[in-house]
C-alpha cells in the first residue's frame, strides 16, 4: 500500500520549516510521496499577500531535486475555502488504496480543534505533527491523543516573519530556499511600498 504525505497551507512564502518538516517526515514515516497543497482561501488565515500563482510557482522552486516531493494545484483550482477534509476527501477517493498521513506543525496542535469537521479528518487519514520548540496552547486532549508526534528539526521560522524581514529590507537568507528567494526577488513580493 502506498504511504502518502499531505502538507498544505497558503505557502506565503513556502520556507526552509515546510520543506524540513516534509523531508523528515516522509524520512520516519517511510512515505512514498509528500504532496504540497497551496490552499487558495485558507479559512484560517486572512487574505494571502502573494498571488496564488507565485505561491504556486515558489512551491515548486521550493521541492525541486526532491524525488519524494511533488506539488498540486488541487485546493488552487478549487472553487471556495481549501478545507483540508475535502482535500482529504478527493485524495482518498482518487486514491483508495493508498494511506493517507496529513503533516502539519506543531504550531497547528492547539488550533487543529477549530479546523472543519477535525474527527472527519483523523477518519481520512493519520495526522502527524512534528516537534514542538516551547509550551504550547492548550489542545483538546481528545484530538490531541490522536494526533502522532514525530520528532524532527525544531525550526522556528514563519511566513509571516519572512514577509515582514522583506518590508524591512532585511535578508532572508536560509528562511526560505534559494530558488524561492530569487523567484520573491525577481517578482518583487513582500516588498515595502
């Protein structure tokens, strides 16, 4: 049976952490394949800053030269908010012989309760989160017990750290890969003014 990782999110801008946390997962877990979905209207997040065909384009920057990486276009060519259960949904459906394994931060632990229909999804799927660097949120124990932990590179860097370096004319240098970087570069996002 096929082992595949799922890893969405509005990827805006992809960095180094999704890219880590994909290729330790898919180390420990034996994944065959981790897909990266960029979400078009992520319902937890507000209105991307990037367009969604740059976040697209540095989603493939950011996975190129990994064999076990590939990218979708799924939740972008999707009407509506990108709910990971209909995601999940799809996938199984298209694949029903294959195990599905939904990757998220730990960042995602505490607010996984919140997400649409969160026990629908541990029904699609095994959902695996990666290290936690400090005291988080309360979870609901419930879902948390669900949920497996796997130990991976505890690298704190966010999107919108990265996004606000740029304003600032800082570098972002090792936060996100190269071929991003020359792609926010070259494109001019996240920039001030």
């Amino acid at each position: 049976m096929q082992r595949l990782g799922v890893l969405g999110g509005a990827f805006d801008p992809i960095h180094t952490g999704h890219v880590l946390l994909a290729q330790f997962t898919a180390e420990r877990l034996d994944l065959d394949q981790v897909l990266f979905i960029p979400a078009a209207d992520p319902p937890h997040k507000g209105q991307c800053i990037a367009l969604a065909e740059d976040r697209w384009a540095m989603v493939q920057r950011a996975i190129e030269g990994f064999p076990v990486f590939a990218a979708s276009r799924l939740e972008l060519d999707r009407p509506g908010k990108s709910y990971t259960i209909d995601t999940l949904r799809y996938l199984r459906q298209a694949h029903p012989e294959t195990q599905l394994y939904l990757i998220i931060g730990a960042d995602n632990v505490a607010p996984f309760s919140t997400w649409h229909n969160p026990r629908g999804i541990l029904e699609l799927c095994t959902v695996v989160a990666g290290t936690r660097l400090s005291p988080r949120e309360e979870a609901d124990p419930e879902l948390e017990g669900r949920l497996v932990q796997i130990d991976t590179p505890a690298v704190q860097i966010s999107s919108t750290q990265i996004r606000q370096r740029l304003g600032q004319g800082l570098p972002i240098r090792y936060l996100v890969p190269e071929k991003v970087e020359e792609h926010i570069r070259r494109q001019g996002l996240y920039q001030a003014g």
